[in-house]
C-alpha cells in the first residue's frame, strides 16, 4: 500500500506529507493553491478507495468461483465436488478413462503416481480394515481431485478408490502435476481450495461420527441419498438405487442389525417404507425437522 502511495504521489506531485495535508501542510496566502493540494489528498483518498473495493470484489469473485460444496444443511453427507473449468488449463481429453459403477480406481496401498480429475460421475473413497470392514470417507464428484498423495515422492494411496456409477476422470502424472502447481495460480488456487473442503467435509463428518447417534447417521444419510438419487414419487421420494442395510451401516459407522432396527422403527412411524429393495421417505420434512430436534 505505501508502494502503491508514492507512485501514486508521482503522478499527481502529491507530496508525502499529502495524507495529513489539513495539518502539516505550508501555510500559505495563497487559497487557490491550498484548495489544490486538499483536492489532491480527496483524490488520493478515492483512489485508495476505489482500489480497495476493487481487490475486495476479485478476492470475492475468486472465492467464488473456487466454492466446491456448501454445507449449509445440517444433514448433507460427506459429499465433495466443484467446477470443472478451474482445471481447465491442465486437462486433455487423451488423459480421460471411463469406468463402469462398482470399479476400482486405487486400492489403498497402491504406489501413487497418478492425481486424477473427475470429469463426471461419483467416486467413494473408503478405508477397508484387515477384518474386511469398510469405512467410507467420503464421495467425490465432477471437478474434485483424487490421489493427490502422489505428489509426495514414494508416497502410497491411504484410501480406495471405487466408482459409485458410471464414471470418468483425467488421470494426471504427479511430475507433470507438481509443474502445473508451480507455474499457474489458479491451479495453486483450486488445488488449495479443493484440499480445504475435503478437509471441512473430513471434520464435519468426524463430528458426526463422535456426537450423533446411529439413527440421526441414518437419517441424513437416507437425505442425502434422496437428495442426489431421489425421484418424487407421490407425497414422498424414492431413493431409486439399491443400497443394502450393510452398506448404510458402512456408510453411518453402524452394524447391519442397528440400520434395519432403525428402519423398521421409521416404517412404523410411517416416514419411510420399502419397495422391492428400495427405499421410499414418505415425509422427508419431517425427517429434516427430526435432524433439527437433535441437533439442539
């Protein structure tokens, strides 16, 4: 700013003293010439102004433009996605693979080379136990980076990787990556962004996990999947993929027994029932007013 001040005072011979002129300037007989250096100080000021107002707007325009997922319902999932065109500078098409639903991208273990780029569809990265247990992290979709530990050298993947559907991504080397980062802000900038929600999403989930019990897991996963596979369907939303009562238990950190316990109890409050192997929430404001009452 001082910078920005003194060529600033070149252009207008404004001299330095110019921001405290109504005490430390000469006093002179002479109105017209006092009358011009106060002009002076006015312009400088709106000039800073003017200059201020404009950094505000690009900063806020960048953080919109890097928005990925907005948190603002208490019962969204750990769902992270963003925009495409941020990574525009560093996407070929010859770099883009397409998988069918339920395929693995990595394993966790696997040496990490690649950084990959979801162009379309939705990923679940989840952290399997020796036992054979499962955990997912979270879901990422269209404009999300994956694998980014490949940038550390020697580096393993700490998670699995699997297509929730049909799926595509850019699979990018991690050497060709690490100079993308180096020589382009705004790919610095989408990267750092993208890392800062997957790390809001990771918190919040963890909280989740920590003071909301199984049935209030339950239910805002039961949300979300109406939310992203849901159809009106009547008064209520059918949830038209199939996730089995082991697999929401995966996804809530709850046994098979607690999940289809917790359903039975929400059928007989008549807020869902089946249909085949479908669920259908039959008073999804309802269910969001519960959320509500739990967490207060």
């Amino acid at each position: 700013m001082i910078l920005l001040y003194l060529e600033f005072s070149k252009i207008i011979d404004l001299p330095c003293c110019a921001l405290h002129c109504t005490e430390q300037s000469p006093k002179t007989p002479d109105g017209i010439a006092l009358l011009i250096l106060h002009t002076k100080c006015k312009v400088f000021y709106i000039f800073i102004i003017l200059s201020l107002l404009y950094c505000t707007k690009k900063v806020r325009d960048d953080m919109k433009n890097q928005e990925i997922f907005s948190f603002e319902d208490a019962w969204t999932s750990s769902f992270v996605q963003g925009n495409l065109e941020l990574w525009a500078n560093i996407l070929d098409t010859r770099d883009i693979l397409c998988i069918p639903p339920r395929m693995t991208v990595f394993s966790q273990g696997d040496q990490a080379k690649y950084v990959f780029v979801i162009q379309r569809g939705r990923i679940i990265l989840s952290a399997p136990s020796p036992s054979g247990n499962e955990k997912v992290l979270m879901y990422a979709g269209a404009g999300c980076i994956i694998g980014e530990q490949a940038l550390i050298a020697g580096a393993e993947y700490p998670y699995q990787a699997t297509t929730l559907e049909d799926s595509c991504f850019y699979r990018i080397p991690a050497q060709l990556f690490l100079k993308y980062l180096s020589s382009n802000t705004d790919v610095s900038m989408a990267f750092i962004f993208n890392l800062l929600h997957k790390n809001q999403s990771l918190m919040a989930h963890i909280a989740d996990l920590s003071f909301k019990d199984a049935e209030h897991r339950l239910i805002q996963e039961l949300l979300f999947c109406a939310e992203i596979y849901g159809k009106q369907q009547g008064d209520g939303v059918l949830i038209q993929r199939v996730f089995s009562q082991e697999n929401l238990g995966k996804r809530i950190l709850a046994s098979r027994v607690t999940v289809n316990k917790i359903i039975r109890e929400l059928e007989q409050q008549s807020l869902l029932h089946r249909e085949g192997r479908r669920l259908v929430l039959d008073n999804v404001d309802k269910l969001k007013r519960m959320l509500d009452i739990y967490d207060r």
